[in-house]
C-alpha cells in the first residue's frame, strides 16, 4: 500500500463525504492496510476473510474499493476489484454490479477465472430483470459487443425499471445515444443528447459535437467550447481544426477573416495544450 498514502484517502473522502459516511479516512486507510497485509499473507484477495469478530462490513469493503478507484494508476483500479469481489462474495450488490461494470469496460469481462462467481451473480442480476443498475451494464456490455439493437433495447428496460435508486440513469441515457448513433439513428441519438447536454453532463456535449460538425458547425463549436471549458480539452483541438479548416476555406476570398481564422486556430491550440505550458 505505499503507493497509496494515508492522505490521498484523507484527500479523496474529504471531497466526497456523503459518499464515504461510513469511516473516518484514517478508519478507511487501516481496513485497507489490514486488506494489503492478509493479502501478503496469503489469503484470497478475491474474497477477504479475517475471522469471526474481525471482518470488514460489505459496505465498507465497497467503499474502499471505489476510493481505490480514485487512486490514479493500474494499482488502484486492481485494489479497487480486490475490494469489491470480496464484498460481492458477501452478498453486497452494488459491488457485484460495480465489479461487473469495471470488468466489462476493461474489455476483461468473462476472462478472469477467479470472477466467475461475481460475474455468475451478476448475470442472475440481470435475469431478474429488477436492477437497474445492473441493466445499465448489461446495456454496456452488449454495445461493446456491437450489439447495438439488443443494447438499445436493455438500455430502455433499464430506464424502465429505474427509481430513485438508479444511479447511473444519465450514464445510461448517454450510452442509449451512443447506440442509437451506432445504428445510424442520429434524430434519436439527439434527442437523448440534448437534454443531458442541458443538465451539465460534458460527455453529451462531445458526442453532440462530434455529431454536429458537419451538418450544422455553429452548434458544433457551441458545444465544443462548452465540453471544453468542463474538462475535455480534446475539444479545443477540434475547434483548432474547425478554425484552420475555415483559414484555408476564405484565404483566396477574404484575406482578413483567413487571418482573423488562424489566429483562433492557435489560441484553440494553445488551450487544448495548456498543460504543455505549465
């Protein structure tokens, strides 16, 4: 556990403290020493056990492993599966589930010999047909199969069966959009973008952009700059090119705005490489 200092759990639970109610950081940071010491020893890390009176709450095995997954690096995401198989082999749900999702956009989903009992868990999830939650990436694993249709199809069951316990209802309509787009649906993808593009979730705003280069490059730039200004400076780079693209469209005709063009095309670089600068 060096890689994983006492204050980055101090860092991570301060940021989310509603989240991780359970412990304070330093009661997180000493289950999971006990964790990285049994593992040492020996014991499964796919399910943790410390005797009767000693064990780790499900919960709490849950929530460490999504402060794991906070922990930058491969490390943290193998830490963050040690915690979660542990907890699903002790009936825990919502880490059945978030183990299965990580798997699944790991492209390591079914190829792991010691999660076929989590991965069988969440499979009967999903027959159940009751979790929304589970649907969800379900919906996902099935669209990283190229399986569009039968992903727009469990992605709606999902939103269907969804209550106020559906954690990932947005994620689920951004990847309902996403499979509508596969399938060359591009009304129906836009009309599940838009709204979430509204509510703030960047991720909407750059599959809108992508969308809209061509067929309405106003709107495109719109949402560009907007995803940018949120965190994905990808986009910067395409208003960059947008913008040198129309450079070269106007230099014969309009010498002035081909300039006026150019100089955006670098300041949209310069943004997209802003870490480069520092």
């Amino acid at each position: 556990m060096e890689e994983f200092p006492r204050e980055s759990f101090h860092q991570i639970v301060s940021q989310d403290p509603e989240v991780f109610h359970r412990l304070s950081a330093d009661g997180y940071y000493d289950c999971a020493q006990m964790i990285s010491e049994a593992v040492r020893q020996g014991a499964s890390p796919w399910a943790i056990s410390f005797g009767r009176g000693k064990e780790i709450p499900a919960d709490v095995l849950h929530d460490l492993g999504c402060i794991m997954r906070h922990n930058p690096g491969t490390r943290g995401a193998v830490w963050s599966m040690v915690m979660w198989a542990s907890a699903s082999e002790l009936g825990y749900v919502p880490s059945t589930i978030s183990l299965a999702r990580n798997l699944i956009m790991s492209d390591l989903y079914l190829a792991i010999a010691q999660m076929g009992k989590a991965e069988a868990r969440f499979r009967q999830l999903v027959a159940r047909g009751k979790d929304p939650n589970a649907l969800m990436v379900e919906g996902q694993w099935l669209f990283k199969q190229g399986r569009f249709e039968a992903a727009v199809a469990m992605l709606q069951r999902a939103l269907k069966a969804g209550s106020s316990g559906f954690e990932w209802k947005w994620t689920c309509l951004l990847w309902l959009g996403r499979a509508f787009l596969k399938l060359g649906r591009t009304e129906k993808a836009t009309e599940v973008f838009e709204p979430l593009a509204e509510f703030g979730y960047v991720d909407a705003n750059v599959e809108l952009a992508k969308l809209l280069r061509t067929t309405d490059p106003d709107r495109a730039q719109q949402h560009m700059y907007i995803a940018g200004c949120r965190g994905s400076t990808e986009m910067f780079t395409f208003l960059s090119e947008m913008a040198l693209e129309a450079a070269l469209a106007t230099q014969a005709t309009d010498t002035r705005s081909s300039k006026e063009s150019r100089r955006w095309a670098v300041e949209w670089s310069r943004l997209a490489n802003w870490r480069a600068d520092y």
